[in-house]
C-alpha cells in the first residue's frame, strides 16, 4: 500500500481548550472497538464550537437522542472518513448542529462546523482515529494514537501533516 499525509489540526480552539480527560488506551478508553479505545476526550464548555479536524466525508450520523443519553454514551455521533478512504475519524458529545453536516456522504473540510460540545462531567469532545489499510469500507481498521499532538494542537492553534504508512506501523507526524 501506498503512504499517504492528511493536514490535521484540533477540532476545538486554544481560547476553548480546558484540558483532557484521558487518550488511548486510558482514562476509561477500552477496546474492542477503535472508536473507544483510541479516543481522546479534549476538555471545553459547553457550547463550544467542534471543527473538523481533517477534510472527510460523512460515513455514519447517529443524532443525539437525550433519551439513550447514558454517563458515558450521550450526544450526537459522528463517523467520517478522508476523501482517499484510508483514515477516518469518530466524533461524539456533541450537538446535532449544523443541519446538513450529518448527511452521509456530506463532504467537510478541515475547521468545518460540526457542532457543539455538550455538557458532561467534566464537558468534552470525545475524538477517535482510525487508519484503515486498503481503504474502507472493506479495509483492515487500525487505531492511531495521536493523543500528544492534538493536545500540543489544542494549545497552540497550529495544524501538523500526519503520514499514514499502511501498513500498521504508527503514523509520522
């Protein structure tokens, strides 16, 4: 398979950014799926503006429903994946806004709306990457751990390109 950078950068803003509550592989974050094990749950308020933090497409919308909310499975759900097919993203904790970004196969660009950040004890964006070697759908989905640069992202504003190697080895930032 063939290398491959994506520009990414944080989904929420420095002046937002209050902290984590844990990456991959801790602070609650257990497999067998890539979307919770490889989590990062990036601290904000309430109402804090969610960026896409790499250009996709939407692959799976899950709005939220108040109702199945539970501790730690509540708000809207959010699967995408990068226009090559071959990384993709898990976002959640977040609002249903802004309409249209939930369609599937609705094309996002890097610092696009996704929503909001919901309250939650402390309130934060849950985020999760996968490289998925061959493409998806059908590919082989791998967790990537990108935990320490999303945090130096979340403090300084600044985007970094990630190469994905496909072929399981970790990514080069």
């Amino acid at each position: 398979m063939t290398a491959f950078t994506i520009d990414m950068s944080s989904p929420i803003r420095p002046s937002d950014f209050t902290g984590d509550s844990g990456g991959p592989n801790s602070g609650g974050h257990k497999g067998p799926h890539w979307y919770n094990q490889f989590g990062m749950d990036l601290n904000a308020p309430p109402g804090t503006e969610v960026l896409a933090a790499f250009d996709a497409h939407v692959t799976k919308f899950e709005p939220h429903d108040p109702s199945k909310d539970t501790a730690h499975e509540y708000g809207a759900k959010l699967f995408m994946r990068s226009p090559n097919e071959m990384m993709g993203g898990f976002y959640t904790h977040i609002t249903n806004e802004p309409a249209g970004v939930g369609m599937v196969a609705a094309s996002i660009k890097r610092g696009d709306l996704l929503g909001k950040v919901l309250p939650g004890a402390p309130s934060h964006l849950h985020l999760a990457l996968v490289e998925i070697i061959g493409g998806g759908p059908g590919g082989r989905y791998t967790g990537v751990d990108l935990f320490k640069h999303f945090l130096d992202m979340a403090k300084t504003g600044s985007s970094k390109s990630v190469t994905f190697n496909q072929n399981g080895s970790p990514p080069t930032v």
